[in-house]
C-alpha cells in the first residue's frame, strides 16, 4: 500500500497537469461524494419503508426514482474513482461524472420539490425532516463535486476538507454564492475548435477576489493564458500593456463599471475588435442587454454552468479567428487587387502601343468589325533606301536594331505632329494625318513630318555614320479606317488614298517628298513646293505630282517664289 | 432485545442506522466518537458494535484493536463502517479485528443479515 494519506500537509508542488493525484485526494473526493449519496439512499429507503404502499404511489414512485438516480451515480463514482484504475490525465472521465452529478442531483432536487408538493397528509414533520436531509444531499453533491474532480487532476497539498455541515431543518438552504463559483468543471474538447482556442490570452476582469482567482485558475488549466484585473480602470490599463482574444467583464465593479469599460473598448480601434463576454448576476438583465447594444459578443449569468463558460468562450475565440482571418483575407485581396490593377496598365498600354485609344476603347466594349470612314486624311508612305546595302557589312541584328533606333525615332515625331502611325513593312514606314480625330490642317501636319522626318534622318546618318536615304510620299483624301480580322490585327487603312499615297513614295526620289495635287491643293502657299512634270503611276496612269521641299517662314518672305498650283 | 451500540459521528448516519434498526426490533445507542464509544461499550455492554472508521479523534480501528484486546469486551462483535474512500480499507479493517465490515452507502439488506449472524453466534458474555 502506497502511505495513502500520508501526503496530508506535505509542501505545496507547483501546479501541474497530469501529475498523480494524491491519493488522499481520490480518498476525499469519494468520501465526500459518497457521503450525501448515502444519506439521499439511506433516507429515501427509509421514507419507501415507513410509507405504506397504499397510501401514495406518487411518493412510492417519487422515492423510487430518488433512489434510482443515488443509486446510478454512486456506481458511476465508484466506477470513475476506482483506486486501481484512476487516471489523473483522465479528465474525460470526471468530467462525464461531473456532469453525471450535476443532472441526476437535479433530478433528485425536482423530485423532492414535487414530493414536497403533493397531499397535505405527507407534510408531516418527520416526512419533511428527512426529504429536507435529501434535498440538502442533493445540494451538495452538486456544489462540492465540480472542486473535489478538478482538485484530482492538480499536484500539491491536499485541500482543507470542506465543511460537512449538518442538515437543516427543511434542508432548503441556499448554498452559498461563493460555493456555487467553486464549481469547476473541466471540458477540453477533442475537436480542433479547443485546439485553436488553447493558445488564447485572456483577461478576466472581476473585482471579487475569490472569484477572480478561481476563474484565473480554472482557465489557466483549461491551456489558456490568463491576466486578471480587479476593476474598469485596471483592466483599461491590462488592454493597453498586452493582447488579448478575449475579455471576460463583470458588470458591477468599483472604479469604472463593465459598461464603461466595454464603451470604452468599442471606441478605441485598437480594442474594438477584441470579444467581450460579460458576467452578471442573473437579476441584472436589463444591464446586459445594454451590453449587448454596445457590442458585447456574449453574456453569463452568474452562478453560471462551467460547461456553457468553456463553450461561449470557444465561440466567441472562433469568432475572433475567423475576423482575423477575414482582415487577413482583405489585405491579400488589396495586395492581388493592385497587382491586377498594375496588369491592367499594362495591358492597356500595350494595346495603345497597337491601337488608337479610341478605337481601343471601342474593341474593349466589345465592338466589332470597326471600319471607319474618313473623308478628309493625308497619308504618308516613307521607305529607307540603302538599308539592304547596309546588311552586308553588318549583321542582321545591328541592322534591325538601326532600323529600330529610326523608325523609334519617327514615332516620337509622328506623334509629336499628331499623326497616327499605322505600320512599318520591312523599312517602309506609313502613318496618317486626320485620324481618328478629323483635323482641318491634316496636311500640314503631314508636310511637317515628312520635313522633320528628313532632317532626322541626315541627323541619324551623322550620328551612325551611315548614308541612309528615304523617300517619301503623301497624298490626301478619304480613307476607310478599321481593324480587320480576329487574331493579331492591327488598325489599318484602305482606300485609293492609301496606294496613291504609296504610289508617291514608290515612284519617289531619294531625298525628296513626293505629293499629289490634293495635298498640294491642300498647303496652299505656306509650302515651298515644286512641280513635278507628269509620272507615270502604275495602276492610275499619269499624274501630277509635286515635291515639298521646305515650309515657307514669313522672315524668308519671297523665298521659293514658286506657286503651287492653287 | 439486543443492544447495539452504534459509533458515527455523522449525525445523518446516525439518524439513518437508528430508524433502520430500530423497526426490525433492537434497541440501539449511539455515540458520535470512539473514547465515548469505548467508554459506553463498559456500561451497555452491548450485542454488537457498529464502528464507523472514519472518526474524528481516535479512529475506528484504533478503537476496535482497543476493544478486541481488552478481555472484557473482545467478544462483542463490530462491524466496521466504511467509506471505503481509501485503499486497502478492507484489510485494515479486519487486521484491527473487526468481524465484519459494511462500505457506506449502506445496503442495509446486507447489514441486516450480518448483524443477525453475528449476533446469533456471539459467545455468552464473560462474568464481569
């Protein structure tokens, strides 16, 4: 035999999970336990024995099933606080016989409150003496067994023995307010909800000393981490010092009240989102509901079920994750949604590179078949000429990224003057003036780029020591604009403009821009122009074409005295 | 009629043994700790001893290992009453001597019969 009971008064062990119980412990608790079973059992059997049968079948049958429920829990003690098989780990098994207690006291109390109730003739002295002694056991039993089972499963010194108390006279008694709070009852859940709420800190505001201490303690157990304070104005201290899931808030307090305290959290950002469960005595309804309109996520009344504790204290620690979660979510969502938003630039320059935003736009609405007519444009058609001789003394990259260097250049100018450039093919360069927003001066701002196109040019062979040459050729009329096709199109142009405008490059001279009459017409006599004798223009046949040799400024006055054909 | 002296310090239990026994026709004393147990047990001399164990002061085993020593009253049987809150309560109880023993909550079917076959088959009291 293991000295059981030797271990009374021995020096307090820091409290540990899962350390053997003293046996003294297991002793006290089935002693204390077994105790008022055995009164509630001895009485109700006496009672069974002095009534006779015919008198009352409702109090044979009241006794009958006060014995049964004794009896079901004294076998359930005993089975549970069994010496040989006890497990201090074991709290699954104390709690079920904690609840056990709970509900079959229950029981018992309803029924003797019915026995109570019944014929006049049961209400004699004796009768009620020991139904009293009953309801007292009863009592009991559900005060002290939530402590005794939680005490089974801490080390350290064995507990003062609890008053035993005699029975009353009518065994009505309360019990006590602070006895009531002692009952403690351990519910760890198997599923990943108590899991997720072990790891929690909480803070406990209660300015009754006893209960502070007992709450602190119990959820300390339960794996979470605690902080106390005594009133308001601490416990505003405690939030400011260090995080917390969640507050357990009494209402009546000295020193700034749970409301105040709550109001106070739901204004400060900080605290807002922080669950407040509070505790009040079970007359305070009203005030609770004044909770719960300030944004208290739950309420207890005291003296309140240590299972209904744990479980609001989970829900609302689950709550907390999931709003944590959300916030989690909604910075990633803002973070995707910049990243999308940068894409979307992207992508939207990248089709400006291809298209006009207009017509862009009008793609992204979903338009299709666009083609556009255009009556009055200028069109101009430029080709490199010497690029080919070019490659054979360098290599093809080097010319490509030459040509590159070029026509990156007559981008810059075409959108400088406001053309639209449409293409290159091989080293020819098209672009138009007119387009998509029709402009009256389309041809001089054509004429203007060609010009500045050259210069450019004889710039670019300075620079590169090259001797590149270009022609030039424009030609003014209607166009029809438009994108055709479904996959990697581009927004082209069609019309006789358009061939007659290449027509002037092709037939052109090196060095020099090539016009038609209408684009002529068009410059009036800002334009130092001369005539070209008629060409031959494949597919049109013979044409007056003209040359744009340089814009006419008023210091030059007279200069190039020429006329253009007005 | 015979006599039992009932040792119990919980008045409860007390309250219970004596509406219990006294029907089935015994006369029954009780006392709430050993050394007044001890002490009545001279005077009374009863037919048997209910002894409760877990009795403040001394306990009931010291109790009985006193009584069953002592020549004058070692033939009354006890009956040890036990919680059986702690291991081994069994043994220590028949190890103090006592001829029987009843865990509490009592069954008191099973008390009863002990009783009556205990007190059936005690030996004549000795001449004091």
């Amino acid at each position: 035999m293991s000295g059981s009971g030797q271990n009374v008064g021995s020096a307090t062990a820091p409290e540990s999970a899962g350390a053997p119980p003293v046996p003294a412990r297991l002793s006290r608790a089935r002693h204390d336990l077994r105790n008022p079973l055995g009164d509630i059992l001895g009485f109700s059997e006496i009672l069974q024995d002095e009534t006779t049968d015919g008198e009352s079948p409702e109090l044979a049958s009241g006794l009958q099933a006060i014995r049964h429920s004794a009896g079901h829990l004294l076998r359930q003690v005993n089975q549970t606080l069994d010496f040989e098989t006890f497990q201090p780990s074991d709290r699954a098994a104390t709690d079920t016989l904690q609840r056990s207690i709970f509900s079959e006291a229950q029981r018992i109390l309803e029924q003797v409150d019915r026995l109570i109730a019944q014929s006049a003739a049961q209400k004699q002295p004796l009768f009620l003496e020991d139904v009293g002694r009953i309801n007292y056991a009863a009592r009991r039993l559900q005060e002290i067994a939530p402590l005794l089972l939680e005490q089974l499963h801490e080390a350290g010194t064995v507990p003062k023995p609890l008053e035993t108390g005699d029975a009353s006279r009518d065994g009505l008694e309360r019990p006590c307010a602070e006895v009531e709070f002692a009952t403690t009852l351990r519910h760890r859940e198997a599923d990943s909800q108590s899991a997720n709420a072990t790891q929690a800190t909480l803070l406990i505001v209660e300015d009754n000393e006893n209960n502070r201490e007992l709450l602190r303690r119990r959820l300390s157990r339960e794996g979470f981490t605690v902080a106390t304070a005594e009133n308001g104005r601490r416990a505003l201290e405690c939030l400011d010092e260090q995080q917390f899931d969640l507050v357990l808030l009494d209402i009546m307090m000295p020193e700034l009240d749970g409301h105040a305290v709550l109001e106070r959290m739901k204004q400060h950002e900080q605290f807002r989102h922080i669950p407040v469960i509070m505790i009040s005595a079970l007359d305070d309804i009203a005030s609770l509901v004044r909770c719960i309109e300030r944004g208290a996520d739950d309420y207890l009344t005291k003296p309140f079920d240590p299972v209904l504790l744990r479980a609001r204290i989970g829900a609302c620690l689950e709550k907390k994750r999931l709003r944590d979660q959300e916030q989690v979510y909604l910075q990633q969502l803002q973070h995707y949604l910049k990243r999308l938003e940068a894409e979307q630039d992207k992508s939207e320059r990248l089709l400006l590179n291809v298209l006009p935003k207009p017509i862009a736009d009008r793609l992204k609405e979903g338009e299709t078949g666009i083609a556009d007519s255009f009556p009055e444009v200028t069109v101009l058609f430029a080709d490199l000429v010497g690029f080919t001789s070019l490659s054979v003394h360098i290599s093809p990259t080097e010319v490509v990224h030459l040509l590159n260097e070029v026509f990156s250049a007559f981008d810059m100018l075409a959108a400088k003057h406001g053309l639209e450039k449409i293409k290159t093919i091989g080293d020819a360069y098209m672009a138009v003036a007119g387009l998509p927003t029709p402009r009256v001066d389309h041809a001089h701002a054509a004429a203007e780029l060609a010009l500045e196109m050259q210069r450019e040019l004889d710039q670019f062979n300075q620079g590169y020591r090259t001797s590149l040459r270009m022609r030039i050729g424009l030609d003014s009329g209607p166009v029809i604009a438009g994108i055709i096709g479904r996959n990697k199109f581009i927004y082209d142009l069609w019309g006789d403009t358009v061939n007659t405008s290449s027509r002037m490059e092709s037939h052109g001279v090196p060095g020099c821009i090539q016009m038609t009459e209408n684009t002529c017409r068009l410059l009036g006599n800002q334009y130092d122009i001369t005539p070209r004798g008629p060409v031959e223009i494949k597919g049109k046949g013979a044409m007056k074409t003209y040359f744009l040799t340089a814009r006419l400024t008023q210091r030059n006055g007279s200069a190039g005295a020429f006329d253009s054909e007005a | 009629m015979a006599k039992i002296l009932i040792i119990e310090d919980t008045e409860n239990n007390r309250i219970l043994l004596t509406r219990r026994l006294k029907p089935r026709g015994y006369e029954v004393v009780t006392v709430d700790d050993a050394e007044k147990g001890i002490a009545a047990v001279n005077d009374l001399r009863p037919d048997l001893i209910l002894m409760d164990i877990g009795l403040p002061g001394m306990d009931g085993w010291t109790a009985t290992r006193q009584l069953k020593a002592d020549p004058n009253t070692r033939h009354i049987p006890v009956i040890a009453l036990t919680a059986h809150a702690m291991q081994g309560d069994r043994d220590r109880a028949l190890e103090a001597g006592c001829d029987s023993y009843e865990t509490k909550p009592i069954d008191f079917n099973a008390l009863f019969s002990k009783i009556e076959g205990l007190i059936a088959k005690a030996p004549g009291q000795p001449l004091t």
